[in-house]
C-alpha cells in the first residue's frame, strides 16, 4: 500500500531503544510460553486459580508463541503486536473474572501492551507516519 508520500527514517537511538524494548518483552512472552509447554508448578497452579483447564495450556502456550515470533519479524511485527494485544485482553478479562487485585494483576498486561506498542513505534517508521504524535 504505496501512498507516495516519504517516510522519515527513524533515528539510530530510538531504533534500538525499540529493539532492545521489544526483545526483553518478547524474552519474558517466549519464556511464558515455554513453561505452558512444560507445566511447572506455578504454571499449573496459576491455570487451577483462574479455572482454566490445564488441556489448554500447550494450545496457549502455542499461540502466544505463534504471536510473538510475528512481532519479531520485521514484516510481520505489526500483525504480531495486533495479535499480541488481543492476547493481553484476553489476560486483562481472566484477571478481571477472577476478581484479581486491580493494578498488580489486571493490568498488568495493558502495561506491556503499552511497552509493546511503544517498542514497535520506536523502531517502525511506517507505524510513526500512520500515528504521528507531533505535526
């Protein structure tokens, strides 16, 4: 989708400031779907608190897999942080069912959805003409 207009360059200290930002989250969402994978003692514990059947964890587990390899590749990174932050509301809604405390549990996913985004606009230029924050 070629609009014809330019697309500044993003400067080399904002670039790898997203990147370093986006890698030490996807690190974190990468090992959070590995122990879904391996079902260590908190994982099962945390699935039994929030009555979620422990059937769904490999699947979960996959899936925010699946996002954040999306979200690491460069032409795919947007479609990755979509899927991702659906991911996080899904979290953000179990939370909030589970009646869990407000600004340690529930919305802890919208903060790194927040820090998400903001590692993606720092390094993606297209991203920063679609959603300027300066004119």
């Amino acid at each position: 989708m070629e609009s014809g207009a330019p697309v500044a360059a993003v400067s080399k200290g904002s670039l790898w400031t997203g990147r370093i930002l986006g890698c030490l989250l996807c690190a974190f969402l990468i090992f959070d779907a590995v122990a879904k994978f391996f079902q260590p003692r908190p994982v099962v514990e945390a699935f039994e608190r929030l009555s979620i059947p422990l059937t769904l964890a490999v699947p979960i587990g996959a899936m925010l897999l699946i996002c954040v390899l999306l979200y690491l590749v460069p032409q795919t990174a947007v479609l990755g942080a979509i899927l991702l932050t659906g991911y996080l509301g899904g979290a953000v809604s179990t939370h909030l069912r589970h009646g869990d405390p407000l600004f340690s549990m529930v919305l802890f996913p919208v903060y790194f959805g927040i820090l998400l985004w903001l590692g993606l606009y720092l390094r993606e230029p297209r991203l920063r003409a679609l959603v300027p924050l300066r004119s």
